[in-house]
C-alpha cells in the first residue's frame, strides 16, 4: 500500500510551508508561485513528510491519500 500526493492549485497560495516539512517531495515554482509536486506517490519515511506537509499548509490545498 502506498500513498498518493494531491495538490488543489485554486488553493495554494505559494506560502511553501510544504517545502520547509519536506523539500525532497515539493517545491514552488518561480512563475506561478504554486507547489510543485517532485514525488507524487512517496514511499517509505516520505509518507509520514507528506502528511506532515499536508498538515502544515495553512490553505489545506494538500492531501495525502493512501492506495
């Protein structure tokens, strides 16, 4: 079972509090200000960074759903 990364780009708001939980999995991008997901189906201790980072975005635009 894994678990699968989705971003709602009407939300996000380019604060990039996902980046600080989990640079290896997100980054924002310089034109648009919006997440970039790098890693949409994390594995391993990546789950538990994504949650985190779905946790930690004040717009709630992130969701980490499981398989």
């Amino acid at each position: 079972m894994s678990v699968r990364i989705q971003v709602d780009l009407g939300l996000c708001q380019g604060y990039a509090c996902c980046v600080m939980e989990a640079a290896a999995l997100f980054d924002v991008d310089d034109v648009t200000s919006k997440v970039v997901v790098r890693n949409p189906r994390p594995e391993g201790p990546a789950e538990a960074r994504a949650a985190a980072a779905a946790l930690a975005c004040p717009t709630r635009a992130i969701t980490v759903e499981r398989d």
